[in-house]
C-alpha cells in the first residue's frame, strides 16, 4: 500500500468541548473535520460538521454523511465500499481513497466518536473493529521472501479478452513491490505481451467493448510505471505508438474518450522545410514528437508515489533529443540548404519563417546536450554562417521572423560572446555602421512595440553581456577588451544613446509617456553599467558628448523612477571620485538640476529625497573638495534651511575649513611642527591626524588626548602662540551671520557623531558660551566619554587647554 500523507490537523474543541450549530447543542462525539488531499500532497480543509452513518439508497449501501454544523449542507456522502481499505489513525483519524488520487480523511474531536464510526466500517466489510487498517496487506518483506522462494519468473494470464481484469489486477499488484515489478517487466519483454494486448485493444474497439478498454487503459499505464526502456522501445515503436496512444484515449474517470490520435493524425503537421533524406532521422523526429506529447498531454499527472517511476521515460525523450541535433549536424547537406535558402532574397516570407522557426526549434533542442557536445553544435552553426544570416533575418521587416532571429542571437551570445564580438569586428572593416550585427540590436530594442517592452529587456541583458569586461579574453597578442570597446564606442554607442540625446534637447523630456520613460530607463542602467566597468572610454564619451547634462534633463520626468535612474547615472559618476569628471560637472553647473529636483520634491520623505541627500551625504564623508566647494558657492543659499538632516551643514564647514586652510598656508607648517610633537594610543594615518587639529573642538574630541601632550607644552607655545594668536584676531573679525549659525550647530545636539566643527569655530563658541556648553547634558551614546558634550574630562581637558592657548 502507498504510504501516506502526513495526518491532517486534528478537530480543536471549541466552547469549552461542546460544539454549538444554530444556537443548540450538539453531540461532540461526532463532530469532525473533512479533509481531502490535494494535487500538492497536502490535506484540504473541506469543512466542520457531523458525521452519520445509514443506508442511502441512491448509493445501494451503508453511508458516511457529514453535515455542515453552520447550515446543515452535506459535506461529504461516501459509500462504505467492501474492498476499500480503510485506515484508522491516532485514535482520531480515519483514512481512505475514494478513488485514484482522491484521498479523503475525517479527524474526529473525540475518540469516542472515531470509535463508534471505525464500528459501522468494520461491520459493513465484515471486520473486527480491534484493526488498524480493514484490508489486510502482506508486508513487502515478507512478499518479496515470498517471492524469492516462489519461481524466478512471473507467469502471466493468458493474453485473451476475458481475462483483461486479471492481468489488470496483476499489472496494479506488482507496482508498489520493486522485486514484483522487475519480474513482471522481464515476463511482458520475453512473451511479446504488448503486441498481444495491443491486438485485442483493435478488438474491444471494433466490439465497442468499454469495459475492456477500460482494463486495458490500467493496464497500459501500469507498463508505463514499471519503468522499463526495453519496453518503451516496444511501445514507441512506429507500429506500436498510435495503439498504445488510442489505449490511453479511454480513462475510467472520464465519461468520454480523448481523441489523441485524430489531433496527431489530422491536426498536428509535420513541415520538412529542408527535405530530411535520411528515413531513420525522420522516424526518429516523429516518434520523439509522439512520446513527448504522451508525456505532456495523454498520461495523467503523475501522484507524488509515481513521479520517480517515469524517470525513463524523461530520459528516452533526452537521448532522442540528442541524437536528432547530431544527426542534423553531420548532414552538411542539409545545414548548407537551411542557410542558404535564409539569406536567399528570393525565399517567400512563409518559408522564410518556417526556416527560423526551425533553426529556433534546433538551438532549443542543443541545450540538452551535454557541454562538449554543445561546444561541437555551435562550432557548426558558426562555420555554417548562422551570425552572417542571422544579421540578413533581423532586417527583415517580418516581425514574428525577427522574434526568432532575436532568440537565437540569445542562444548565441549566451554560450560564446566572444564568438560574437570577434564576428562584429571583422564585420565593421566591411559594412556600414547602420547594418552591423549590435547595431540592429539595438535599433529592434528601441523600436520595441510591446507596452511592457519584453524583448527590450531580453535585448539589453544580451548587450550587457556583450559590453561586460568580465567575460573578455585576454592574449599575449591582443586585449580583447581595448579592441572591443574601442569598436563599440566608435561604432554602436551613438546608435545606443539616440533615443536619449533625441528627448533631451530641452529642460524637460520632450516625450513622457511610459513606454519612451521604461526605453530611456534601460537606456540609462546600461550606460550607467558602463561608468562601472568601462573607465576611460565612457568617460570620454560622456564629456565629449555633454551626456550628463542630457541625462539630468530626465530629473523633471513625472515618472520617479525614471528621475531615479538619471540620479543614479550621476551617482555612479561621483562615486567614481574622479577629478575629470568633476571638472565637468562644475564647468556645466550639473548640480543645478538635482537641488531642483530636491526643492521640488518639498518636504516629502521618499526615494528621491533620501537618494540626493545621500549623494550629497558621500560628497562630505568621502571629503571631494571641489565638489564641496561648488555646491556651497553656488547653492548654499537654496540648502540652508534644511536642518533635519545635518548634510547640507557639515558641507558648509568642510567648505570653511578648506578656505581656511587656503587663506592660512602658515598652518601646513604649524600641522607638521603638532604631528612631530604628539603621541597617539590607535595607529591612526597621518592624514587623519591632520585632520583631527583642524576638526576638533570640546564638542567632538573622540579619543579624549590633549592635542598637545603636557611634557611639551611650553615649548610648543612658544614656538607656536604667535601665529595662532594673529590667526584668531583675524577669525573675531568673521561675519555674524556664519557666527551665530556655527553656534547654534554647536549646541543644537542633533550632531551625528562623524560632524566635526572646525578649530577656529569651537574656540569661538568656547569663549562666547562656556557655561551654555558645559552644562549641556552627555552624548546619548557614550555618557561619560572623555570627548562628548558635557562630560567632567572634556571641560577640565579640552577646555582648560584651549583657554591657555587663546589668553596667552
């Protein structure tokens, strides 16, 4: 017997153990829950209700009813059948099958109940109610000792019309014993059995005999679960395989037959579209179309005991496949005509499709194979010429034939690109820029029809591949990189781009609508890619062809996530943190769109705001001075009043700290003389030290050293307090305005712990509010760190410290 399922849930009582339907009380004892199991192997809930059992005479016998306790509805009415093996579990569960993957289970809310229907069951099949299962079942091991002991070999009834239902019963008792199956596998192989049944399969069909072809229908599917190739090489045979499909045709669950054999007959057509002369090759396509549609349309969805007992019959449609792609490969004559009569003009547009539709068909058939083999069948298909005829089908106006010719130039670019690449280069010497290979790519991804662009974005994962450095050779000779994207940048890129350069002659997109938005969009994430992994000739393109500015343009697009790419575009560009690229972006105010965007947007929080902030959030961290110094020149007075984020603020202070630094070339030297001078506890760079003298104040000091140790001290003010000294005269002198807003930073306490203010600001706002700071309360993060706001060493250290320095 199969094994089953996991038991489904049991029945949960409810209010308090007693169930309630329509405001009475009812007898728990037999409420139960109905559970059918799915295609998926997994139990169904079907309903609560109550369970019965009397004699119903539309059935003829004794019956399980289940009612619905919320409105009384039948949920289930099932015969108790006399050979159906009943099964009962846990106590509280019964187990059955009503029919061939149609298992139904009732879970009892007490035992009690569970006992007394398990009664009725035993009853009616005349068993003693003390067993767990109503129909007794030989254990495997003992069967197959049995067996062992028993004649090696199975004997079979009689091939004869009457007894149909006894080698049915033989065929469906075998399956679940492996040692069974194999003996009767070998006694059909040896007796010639399925042409014998095959015969009276004509002559229940001439007596019109339902019942017969019905046997013969569970017979033919239980060879098909034994597994066998030897019998599949029977079966499939040429005359054999329609027989063996029409058995097939009558199911017992169905009230009428399927007509497999008229839609294989009538309907289904084979095309030669090259004459194939050899007649085994022919049978061999035949017969493979034929078990493949048995597999797909004619066998019933395998159960989940079944799936493994068709193993077989997978791998006979594999090896078939196999052997037709390297038969067709070893007929040159045929591969000549086929590519041939493609790039033919004169070959009618009908024939023409059905050539590429077979050539489709014939890549697909090559994914099968194994590595080697595939590696020999496109070697093939590159000396026959397929990239050459595959360049005349795509400019071919057919567009159902250009859909195949993209499918195959899939197949292509996925297992050699560099096949391809070598190809377009040699094709370049020779052809116009209009009618190379990538180049009509790119023209059938830009004119795309389809609304949601599908083969667009098939054709831009296929580009990507093609531009991806990652899968470029590299020889002693030649780079294949340099070569390859030297020809793309001179060739293709103009083709790629024309879309963009075309709806950005403006300050917003000339066209808007979706599908030119999701186009522009793809557009942008390969060229993006190319900022990531192309280097100098991107870089080259973009400023020679003012392609960021462009780009930028799409930032006013109603369509956020169009703006969102054209943000990343630039994004990508910054984090490069290449003084080239800076240059430009400063020449041509490109930040000018962004802080436009960023006004715009208001005060809502989404994407597009985080995204600029955090752009602007890397120019700062990363300290790119230029950029730095750009925005705060040029858009300081548009960013100043945001304050719920510190960004904008601590760019002004690098700002202030370059300048400061630019105007005072005195502290170079005063920064060297420090550095020689003190000691440090972390191996910090010496950049960062430098950094740390003109960064920190009472506020932000992280490691709680005196920036001058105290053995050195006088020394060092001697050597250094006279230009200090001149250098805060000149700060005091600072306007009021950047005064008072460095102050309130200082003391907002909204600082991220990586803001620092700069040396000249902390002194003044320790002179001005020494008793405002040294109340403020310690940072939330590190209460009693020496550096943070407030706490007792910053003001005994940092502060005393800096008075001795300014008062001298």
């Amino acid at each position: 017997a199969p094994v089953r399922p996991p038991a489904p849930p049991a029945v949960v009582s409810q209010s308090g153990g007693c169930g309630v339907a329509g405001g009475r009380m009812t007898d728990t004892r037999r409420r139960v829950k109905v559970y059918t199991l799915n295609e998926d192997r997994q139990w169904d809930d079907r309903g609560t209700g109550h369970v019965s059992s009397c004699y119903v005479e539309r059935l003829k016998g004794m019956s399980l009813l289940v009612r619905a306790e919320s409105d009384g509805s039948l949920l289930l009415e099932s015969k108790i059948n006399p050979n159906t093996a009943y099964q009962k579990q846990q106590d509280t569960l019964i187990v059955w099958s009503e029919a061939e993957n149609y298992d139904l289970a009732l879970s009892f809310q007490e035992k009690a109940g569970c006992d007394e229907i398990w009664e009725k069951i035993c009853q009616v099949q005349g068993k003693d109610p003390s067993v767990d299962i109503t129909q007794d079942l030989v254990d495997e091991s003992e069967e197959e000792r049995f067996d062992d002991m028993s004649s090696p070999g199975l004997e079979l009834p009689s091939c004869e019309l009457s007894r149909l239902e006894e080698i049915a019963e033989l065929v469906a008792s075998s399956l679940p014993s492996p040692l069974r199956r194999e003996k009767l596998a070998l006694a059909l192989e040896n007796e010639g059995y399925i042409k014998k049944l095959l015969e009276i399969f004509h002559v229940c069909e001439d007596l019109e005999n339902i019942e017969g072809l019905h046997h013969l229908y569970e017979i033919i599917k239980g060879i098909f679960l034994l597994n066998r190739t030897a019998l599949f090489e029977v079966m499939f045979s040429e005359e054999c395989i329609m027989d063996v499909i029409g058995c097939l045709e009558y199911d017992p669950s169905l009230s009428q037959s399927r007509k497999h054999r008229e839609f294989l007959t009538k309907t289904a057509k084979f095309k030669e579209v090259i004459p194939i002369s050899d007649p085994e090759l022919k049978q061999k396509i035949h017969q493979t179309y034929r078990v493949q549609y048995i597999q797909d349309m004619v066998l019933p969805t395998p159960s989940v005991f079944e799936e493994n007992m068709l193993s077989t019959l997978h791998s006979f449609i594999f090896f078939n496949k196999v052997e037709i792609v390297g038969m067709l490969q070893e007929d040159e004559k045929f591969l000549t005509d086929l590519f041939a009569q493609l790039t033919d003009e004169a070959t009618d547009e009908e024939k023409r499709q059905e050539l590429v539709n077979f050539l489709k068909e014939f890549c697909a058939f090559s994914q099968t194979l194994q590595p080697q083999n595939r590696d020999a069948f496109f070697k093939t298909l590159s000396n026959m010429g397929i990239l050459p005829a595959l360049e005349v089908i795509l400019g071919m106006d057919d567009a159902q034939v250009r859909s195949a010719a993209t499918d195959i130039f899939s197949y292509l670019v996925e297992y050699n690109p560099s096949m391809v690449r070598e190809f377009v280069m040699q094709e370049a010497q020779q052809n116009d820029d209009d009618i190379l290979l990538i180049n009509l790519i790119i023209e059938h991804m830009i004119c795309d029809t389809d609304p949601e662009l599908g083969g667009a974005v098939l054709l831009m994962g296929l580009l990507r591949t093609l531009v991806d450095p990652e899968n470029m050779l590299a020889t002693a000779n030649k780079t294949e990189k340099t070569e390859f994207l030297g020809f793309f940048y001179k060739h293709c890129m103009h083709v790629l781009t024309a879309p963009l350069l075309a709806n950005t002659t403006e300050d917003k997109p000339s066209k808007d609508d979706f599908q030119t938005a999701q186009l522009l969009a793809l557009i942008l994430e390969l060229l993006t890619f190319c900022v990531e992994h192309h280097t100098y000739h991107i870089k080259n393109y973009i400023i020679n062809k003012d392609i960021l500015r462009r780009v930028l343009v799409l930032m006013a697009s109603k369509h956020a996530f169009l703006a969102l790419c054209a943000l990343r575009f630039k994004r990508k560009i910054i984090g490069l943190k290449d003084e080239f690229y800076n240059r430009y972006i400063m020449k041509s105010f490109l930040f000018e769109p962004v802080v436009k965007a960023f006004l715009n947007n208001g005060s809502r929080y989404n994407l597009m705001n985080s995204a600029i902030i955090e752009m602007f959030e890397f120019i700062r961290v990363e300290d790119i001075k230029s950029l730095t110094a750009h925005v705060i020149e040029n858009y300081w007075k548009a960013l100043e009043d945001v304050d719920y984020v510190q960004t904008f603020k601590g760019l002004k202070l690098r700002f202030e700290q370059q300048r400061e630094r630019q105007d005072n070339p005195k502290l170079d030297s005063m920064r060297s003389i420090l550095r020689n001078h003190r000691y440090r506890r972390d191996a910090r760079t010496l950049e960062d030290e430098e950094e740390m003298w003109f960064n920190t104040d009472e506020d932000d000091m992280e490691d709680g050293e005196a920036v001058v140790p105290p053995s050195d001290k006088t020394k060092n003010d001697e050597d250094i307090m006279d230009p200090i000294s001149k250098f805060m005269e000149r700060k005091k002198l600072k306007e009021s305005e950047e005064k008072e807003v460095l102050l309130k930073t200082n003391l907002s306490g909204r600082q991220s712990p990586s803001f620092k203010l700069s040396f000249s600001s902390g002194t003044k706002s320790n002179l001005t509010s020494q008793s405002s700071a040294s109340n403020l309360p310690g940072s939330p993060g590190s209460p009693g760190s020496p550096g943070s706001p407030g706490s007792p060493g910053s003001v005994s250290k940092s502060t005393s410290q800096m008075a001795a320095i300014t008062t001298k």
